[in-house]
C-alpha cells in the first residue's frame, strides 16, 4: 500500500479541472484524494514541500520512440520510461517501428511487459497503420486495441497510397483509434536533409520543401472527410500544416495535431550555425523562423493539441557521419519542459496552455486517462522548478543516448518530482545517474 | 593559418583581409611556376595528403603539384569504393590517416559537410577540395586570382555566374570570395537551378542570359553535370545550350568586348560553351588552370606553417 503524499503549498496548475493557484495535493491510495487550499496534514501522511514550485498532472507524450524490441543499444523500454520521468513525462506512447515492427499482439505485450518491469512511466503502446508499416495492408486493428494499442501509425515513413489511408481511416472507425501520421511526400523530398531555404543553399545540403509536408496534410484532411475517420498529425513543421489543421478544425472535422519542443524553438539558421551538427538533423527537419512562428500560434491558439517530443534516441554509429548519412532524430523526454518554458518567457506562450498541451491535450486526443488532478484520478503528478538553472550534459542523462541539439546548453526549469499511480518514481537528486 | 583559421573549409567564413591574404601570397607563387627550375623548399620536410573520394584529376593533380613545387611530400589516398565499402566511416579513414601525421589533409567528398567533419577528429589543418554542393575554396580563390590579374581589382565590377546553381560548390565559393572583394554577382540560370533563398547571400538572380551577361566584367560559366542531377531540372542539353549557353554570336551581341570568360572545367563543348568561345580571346579558363596551382601553393604553405626565410625566397 502506497504512502499518504501531501504536497504542499505549490502552484497547481491543472487547466483540466480550471485550476490555477496554491493548493494542497493529497495522493492516497494510489488516486488525487484531494486539492484543496488549506488542509490538515495526517500524522501518517508524507509532505513534499512544493513551495514556489509547480504541481501539474504528469506530462503525457504521445510520440516517443524506446527502440525495443530490435535496437537496444539506443534505448530499452527501461531506459526510455527512465528519461520519461526524469522529464515529468508520467504517459509515453511508444511508436511501433521498432524490430520487428509492432503490428501483433506479441510485440504490443512485450512492450507493455517490459513497461510493467521498468514500473515507471506508462507506456501505451501504438500499433502500425500497416502490416510491417510496408504501406501495403492493412495491421489487425482489432487485435492490436485488444492487446493494449492506444493509436495507429507507420511513423518513421509516410502512408504513400491514398487508397490505403482511405481504408485505414475507414477500417479504424471501428475501433474508434486515431491515426496519428507522418506526413512527407517522399517524391518531393527526394534526397532532401534539411530544410529548403537560404540555410541549406548556404551549406550546399539538399533541402526539403515546406510543401511535401502540407501536401500530405491535405490530402489526408481530404480523406478524412471521405472517411469520418480520426486523424492526428505528427510532428507539424510547417505554416501550410498548422494553416490546414485549423481550417479542418472549424470545419468540424475530427483532426488533431502535435508539435515537438524543438521545432517550437529552432530554425535551419541553427543546423547553419551548428556547422553541420548532426544533433540537428531530424525528420520533418528544422523549418524557416517563419514556421516556427506559426507552429507557435498554432500551439496557442489550440490548432495544435499536444506537445510531443518524438524522442529518437540514436548511438554515436548512427550519428557521427556526414550530414547527409546521419540518422534522423534527436532525444527529446528530459528537455521538453525547459525548452518549452523558454516559449513562456518568451511570450509565445501562456502558462496554462504550456502545461495543457503537455497534459490535458495529449490524453484528449489519444483518449487517454491523465491530465489531470481531478479528484479521484491515478495520482500521475509532477513537480516541477520553473526557476532551476542546469546545464545539458548527454553523460548524464538517463537515456541511453546523447543525440541532443542542447548538449552544453544552459536551460530553464526542471522536473523534481514525478509520481506515477501515487507511486514517487523519480526524485530529483536522489538518484545516482 | 589563414587569418585566424586553421583549416580551409568554406570562403563563407573568410574574411575579405583572409582572402587577400592568399591572393597576394599567390602572386610570389605564380612567379616560382615561372622561372625554368619549379622547386622551392618551403614546405620541406611537411607531408601533404591527398584524401579524395569523389574523381578529380584536375583538382587533386593541382593539390599534388603545388605540393610538390614546395617540396612537400605528397600522398595520393584515393578512397575509391573500396574503404567505404569495407564499412570503414569517414571519420574512422580521418583517424587512420592521421596516424600517418600529415600537416594538411586536402579532401574532396560528395557530401556537404564532409571536411569539417574531418577537421573535428584530425589535428593537422584541412582544406577542402569540394564538397558535395557547398563550397569550393580554392577553386573561388583562383577565380578571384584570375579576375584581379586581369581586371586589376574586382571593386565595382559586375560578374555574371550562369549555369546550375543549385549543385553548384564553385557558384557558392564564388559568390562568398567575390562579393567581399567588392564586386557585384549575378546570377543566372533556368529557375529549376536557382536554389531557394540565395538572394540571401548577396547576389542577384536572372532567368534570361542576356540580362545577366550584358554590361558584366566577367562572366563564369559553370559545367552542367549530369551525373550529378538526380530529377529532371531541364528538360534536355539542346535547349540549354540554346538559352544557357555561350557561342560565338551572342558573345560578340552582348558581352562586352572586354567581358572575360571563365569556366571551372572541364567544359561541355557545345552546352555551356561553343568551342570558338571557350578558345576565343576573351577566354582565360587556361590562366585559371595554371593560377589554380599559384593559389593552392598558397594556401598549403600558410597552412602547413612554411619557413619564413624560405618564403622570402619563394618572393625573391
Ligand atoms: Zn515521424
Ligand atoms: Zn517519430
């Protein structure tokens, strides 16, 4: 049976239930048993003194990747719940191009057994649009939902035919799964690395047009209209993206989307300045200050649901090679929340919606419990010091690689605290790195 | 050193007083190719190494040869297939040739990026000899060697650079090196060669021959490389040559006659340019071929740290 917490004097804010203000948090059982401003503390009860402190429902990712089983030399289940809870993340959704692909019950178990051993953050697992995520049929949504998928996706490559989204979207209405997508258009990519704009001129690296994300976008958005399917978009990079989201959505239609802290707050002027930095290349790439802008209000203004951080662990094989061979993908679980925050003081950003889209608007929608401190909810908390300064240092953090754009870089506030099912699962300097 | 840089990578970085630099060094270099007994000893007892992964002939015999009339040692490592295919990483080839303690490591890959990759892993200085579509420091330097030999400065001057832009390392050294030196560049080419945003690094952009090479002081025509086009940018090279290109007719209409005319080589007889242009008066793509080695000499002996008594016999 897990302890009484009482965590005290802290700025609860859960934008689920409207709240915002020095509250007391009681956790008990296992569940919020309470939040309330003036309370007494039981004798029996644990206090965590979160004065001047934040107090909001643990984050919840919806797109991470723990490359096991097949690449566990990146990152294990394990490793990846560890980054997650050292970041205030208490939910990742766990992509499924992984070795084998997740597109059965076997490997969706596996992952939710591993999960369950690593006793950290939750996992839910996401299925594959496609049998092998190959674009050519259909997974087994019935059985994948059965097993514990919480969404679909062939994340990591675009769904290419139309026809097969068509039926993807159709067939999933079923099972009321969204299909969360990664949207590129690989013809109008090409060989692209980076961006295409002044930037990649400059450095002489092929670029990737804004374009072959939107015209994706679009065309799914058409397809959902076809459909009634629910679609959520990956990782939106682009002005077009954000723009068609937001009409879709005051059209009615069932689309949501995500946006990953560093396209919130780097540009290709960066992949520029980093003088060829693999740390900077990932898929969709670092898009024009342009993009950036309107990711940001997209993010504000509710066009975009969710802050995911596509954490995409890769070893030093994958990445200290030539730009154009380098792995796509940064680590993203243990500096979401600073580099964020950094959009807060920036004015891009209000609070409250900082901490919706990393908590309420994820579980939304995936349908997701979480994200929130209602009473009677698992207690998934964190406490968080918008004020700590720390350096990024790759060597200790808790993922098992140290592909990060930040590394050497002084960053914002920090997760203290995490809590998981009432359970404290990480603490702050308690644990050796 | 060159400036306050160790390496040779990119003329982006340069400084026009950087630049300068080795182009006056570069003419005391040009005088040593000239007298009947090519060999100094600046660079004796230095090794150069020749580190190129994609065929050059040109530029790597006029690294091999600028090494050699300064009496360094010059190693030819060509990194054909077979290293790459052993699995062996660039950064892995980097480390094994620094073993063998060179003073420069000159490299040519097919990625952007390649030599300063190089250069986080080595200790000795890197120059560059093309990589993949971004720079081409010593061949921006030549061209600047070439036009201030024959225009005197490139202060106000108007220079055209016609061709693919896009692909183009040389269009990108250019346009760093000759906009610092003063001179305005155009350039022009069918807009599928046109990369985005590179008004951004100061040039202009034309779509039509005529108006970029009308008035100009020099005009660079770049090899259209086919191998290197991955989609279809034109739809053949008879149109090109058409629109693009350079014969006799359209240089007596429209260039001035005292417009000279480089080419990075090797040319595309016929495409980029008509044999009677290419060979004409206003040619001097074979003084570029000869500056090149002036320039290179230039750039190994401030890199590798020459003799300065031996440089003053390389001025006598
Ligand atoms: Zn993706
Ligand atoms: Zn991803």
């Amino acid at each position: 049976m897990a302890e009484v917490l009482f965590i005290e004097g802290g700025r609860v804010i859960d934008p689920a239930s409207g709240t915002d203000g020095v509250r007391t948090v009681v956790v008990r059982d296992g569940k919020v048993a309470e939040v309330a401003a003036r309370l007494e503390r039981p004798r029996d009860a644990r206090a965590i003194d979160a004065r001047g402190k934040w107090v909001t429902p643990g984050f919840i990712d919806l797109h991470v990747h723990l490359r096991e089983p097949g690449q566990e030399y990146k990152e294990t289940i394990a490793t990846g719940a560890r980054a997650a809870v050292a970041g205030g993340f208490t939910a990742v959704c766990a992509m499924p191009n992984t070795k084998p692909v997740n597109d059965n019950a076997s490997v969706t178990e596996l992952v939710l057994a591993r999960a369950a051993a690593a006793g950290l953050a939750r996992v839910y697992p996401v299925g594959a649009i496609s049998k092998g995520s190959n674009g050519e049929e259909l997974a087994e949504y019935g059985e994948l939902l059965a097993s514990g998928c919480v969404a679909l996706s062939d994340d990591g490559r675009p769904v290419l035919s139309a026809a097969l989204m068509r039926r993807a979207l159709e067939y999933a209405r079923a099972f009321g799964l969204p299909l969360t997508v990664h949207e590129e258009e690989l013809q109008l990519v090409g060989k692209g690395v980076m961006h295409e704009g002044a930037a990649s001129t400059r450095l002489g690296l092929k670029g990737i047009p804004g374009a072959a994300e939107d015209v994706m976008v679009l065309r799914d958005i058409a397809l959902v209209e076809l459909t009634g399917g629910r679609l959520h978009v990956a990782h939106v990079s682009t002005k077009g993206a954000v723009r068609a989201i937001r009409d879709a959505k005051a059209r009615g239609l069932p689309v949501t989307g995500e946006v990953t802290p560093h396209h919130l707050a780097l540009t290709d002027e960066d992949v520029a300045a980093s003088g060829y930095s693999t740390d900077y290349k990932m898929n969709p790439p670092l898009r024009s200050a342009e993009d950036v802008r309107a990711c940001r209000e997209g993010l504000a203004d509710g066009t975009l649901d969710a802050i995911a951080t596509d954490h995409a662990p890769h070893s030093a094989v994958e990445k200290d090679v030539e730009f154009d061979a380098a792995a796509n993908g940064i680590t993203g679980l243990e500096t979401a929340f600073p580099v964020c925050l950094d959009l807060v003081r920036a004015g891009a950003l209000s609070e409250r919606r900082l901490v919706e889209a990393l908590t309420s608007g994820p579980a939304r929608a995936f349908g997701l419990a979480g994200g929130t401190l209602a009473a009677g909810v698992p207690a998934d908390v964190a406490v968080l010091d918008p004020v700590a300064e720390w350096t990024v240092d790759p060597a200790r953090m808790y993922s098992k690689s140290r592909n990060t754009p930040w590394k050497g870089r002084r960053l914002t506030g920090r997760c203290l605290i995490t809590i998981v099912g009432g359970r404290i699962v990480h603490e702050e300097g308690r644990t050796e790195r | 050193m060159i400036g306050r840089h160790k390496h040779c990578i990119s003329l982006a970085e340069y400084s026009r007083e950087e630049i300068l630099e080795v182009l006056d060094l570069a003419v005391s270099m040009k005088e040593v190719l000239q007298r009947p007994i090519k060999k100094v000893p600046s660079l004796r007892g230095k090794s150069v190494v020749n580190l190129f992964f994609e065929a050059s002939t040109r530029t790597r015999s006029s690294f091999e040869i600028a090494a050699k009339v300064l009496s360094a040692d010059a190693l030819n490592w060509t990194a054909s297939a077979s290293s790459v295919t052993k699995g062996e990483t660039l950064v892995d080839t980097a480390r094994n040739l620094e073993a063998m303690r060179p003073d420069v490591l000159v490299i040519r890959h097919s990625a952007g990026g390649a030599p300063r990759l190089v250069a986080e892993h080595v200790g000795c200085s890197v120059v560059s000899a093309g990589d993949g579509a971004h720079e081409h420091p010593s061949q921006g330097l030549l061209d600047c060697f070439t036009l201030r030999e024959k225009l005197g400065t490139l202060e106000g001057k108007t220079i055209a650079i016609v061709g693919d832009i896009s692909h183009s390392r040389v269009a990108r050294s250019d346009l760093h090196a000759m906009t610092k030196l003063g001179a305005r560049v155009r350039l022009c080419g069918p807009p599928t060669m046109i990369p985005a945003g590179i008004e951004a690094l100061g040039a202009t952009v034309r779509t039509q021959l005529r108006e970029a090479v009308e008035g100009a002081d020099a005009v660079v025509m770049l090899r259209i490389q086919h191998e290197r086009i991955g989609d279809p940018l034109i739809p053949g090279t008879r149109e090109y040559s058409k629109l693009w290109g350079l014969n006799a007719k359209k240089a007596a209409e429209w260039l001035r006659p005292e417009c000279v005319i480089l080419h990075p080589g090797p040319i595309n007889r016929g495409v980029e340019l008509s044999p009677e242009v290419a060979d004409g008066p206003q040619s001097v793509i074979l003084d570029q071929v000869q500056n090149g080695v002036a320039v290179r000499m230039a750039i190994l002996y401030l890199l590798a740290g020459g003799n300065p008594a031996d440089a003053g016999e390389a001025k006598a």
